[in-house]
C-alpha cells in the first residue's frame, strides 16, 4: 500500500510531465482531474462524508 509520502511524489510527477510535455492547460487538466479523483476517492473510502458539510 502506498503512503502519503509516496502519492505526494507520484502525483507531482505527473503533473510535472502534464506540465513539461502539454503545456499549462494539460498541467491544469490534470490538476482538476486529480482532484476530483481525490474527492470521490475520500468519499467512496469513507473518510469524507459531503452530506455533513451540506447540512448547516
């Protein structure tokens, strides 16, 4: 299982790669789709519940 060190790294490179061989709006691309990713991650997991937060 990776650690939060490891997916820190793999993360940068790939955005570090989107960067360097698509130009800024492949670097953003990524960074969003990288995001979203996390999010639905944390919720399918179970570590992040957006009904919580909705309810104020």
């Amino acid at each position: 299982m990776m650690n939060t060190a490891t997916t820190g790294l793999a993360a940068g490179m790939a955005l570090g790669f989107a960067a360097y061989f698509g130009g800024f709006w492949a670097f953003l691309l990524v960074l969003v789709l990288g995001t979203v990713g996390l999010i639905v991650g944390l919720v399918v997991q179970g570590d992040l519940d957006l009904h919580a937060r909705r309810q104020r």
